[in-house]
C-alpha cells in the first residue's frame, strides 16, 4: 500500500464514494460504488476498499 492510497483508504471506510472519486473521477467505479453506498454503506466499504487495493 503506498502512501497516496492511504488517504484513499481512510476515506473509502468514511465516505466511500469520495475515496474512489479520488483516483477513478466520474468513472463507472464511482457510479457503483455511489449506488452501492445509497443501498447499504457496509457494501459500499467493501466495494470501494475493493477497487482501491486491487
């Protein structure tokens, strides 16, 4: 894990949609991850820890 994922991070267990605004922007990754919050925020931490580690 380097240094500029570690802000990511700790924002993806705190908001998760901002922590993969952050590194995918508007892209598919933050639409699922913005749906995926409003539906449960428990799935959107594990999503977006997903896609931000990996």
């Amino acid at each position: 894990m380097g240094s500029e994922t570690f802000p990511e991070v700790i924002l993806a267990i705190i908001l998760p949609p901002v922590g993969v605004f952050l590194r995918f922007s508007c892209g598919v990754e933050f639409w699922i991850c913005l749906l995926l919050t409003i539906l449960g925020y428990i799935p959107g931490i594990i999503y977006a820890l997903c896609v931000l580690v990996v």
